[in-house]
C-alpha cells in the first residue's frame, strides 16, 4: 500500500477505467521511497492546481502494474517512480526517477495544457 492522498489504482481493471474515464492522467508507479516520495509530495501539490489532470499512484509491486511495467515507454528505464502521463488513454510521456516540481509541471503544461493558477 502506497501512503499518498493520491488515488490508488490497484487493478488493471481500475486501470483502465481512470483512464477511460479521464482525459489527462499521471500515473505514478513507485514504492514509499526516498526517489518515489517526493514524486507523490509534487503530485499531491499539483492536483488542487491541475484540475483538468487525474493524479494516481500504483504500487510497482503490485501484479498489476505489469500494465505500466510492460510499457514499451519505460523499457530500458532503470529508476523508480516510472511516471506515466497519459491523454486520452495513450502514453504521451514518460519518465523514470526522482523528478523536481519543475520538471512535472513543464511536462503538465506541454502535454495537458497550463494549469489554472498559472
């Protein structure tokens, strides 16, 4: 269990309903350590910001999160949290690793549009 306030997605039925029913979504995929926690911090941050975005976490040892561990996207990635943005339902981005507020809201602004409060 992964200790955010983040929405958890622990199937990949759950999976695939955030993302059918979502148009932009960040799926992070992590365990509760010093590279993954900080990621869920920024995340956790950014949702009152990026109304329009669906912020989720997934345990990466979690059996279902092959559906994010299988991605071709991440092959060769060699740090956790994969960070997985999609729009809708396809990988437009992903990244692996500890990530700054910068560096996720940069991708948030490219990918799904500024945030209200910018």
């Amino acid at each position: 269990m992964l200790y955010t306030n983040l929405t958890h997605i622990e199937s990949t039925a759950e999976h695939a309903t955030i993302l059918n029913e979502n148009e932009n979504v960040m799926v992070i995929c992590g365990r509760m350590g010093p590279m993954c926690i900080p990621v869920y911090g920024i995340a956790e941050e950014l949702e009152t910001e990026y109304k329009h975005v669906k912020f989720c976490d997934m345990e990466f040892d979690n059996p279902a999160s092959e559906v994010i561990r299988a991605l071709p996207e991440v092959r060769g990635f060699m740090g956790i949290p994969f960070t997985i943005y999609y729009k809708n339902g396809k990988v437009v981005k992903a990244t692996s690793s500890i990530q700054s507020r910068a560096q996720v809201t940069a991708i948030l602004d490219k990918e799904f549009g500024a945030s209200s409060n910018a």
